[in-house]
C-alpha cells in the first residue's frame, strides 16, 4: 500500500541504480580499452 512516506525509499533505490550503472559503464570502458584483441 503506499503511504505519504514513498519518498524516503526513493533516494536509497535511485542512489543505487546510479551507483550500479556507474560501475557498468567503467566497466565496459575497462573491457574496451584492456581487450587485447580488440581492433580498431
């Protein structure tokens, strides 16, 4: 049920995805640049 309070979970949850997607993106940008076999 949601109650007027929905917002104290919101910032946990959105500081989260940002943190996760931030560590996605550093780590395809790792892969990219140390992949030896990687041509361009």
């Amino acid at each position: 049920m949601l109650n007027s309070e929905f917002w104290i979970s919101l910032l946990p949850r959105l500081a989260l995805l940002i943190t996760i997607v931030a560590i996605n993106l550093v780590g395809d940008r790792l892969r990219d640049v140390l992949n030896p076999r990687l041509q361009r």
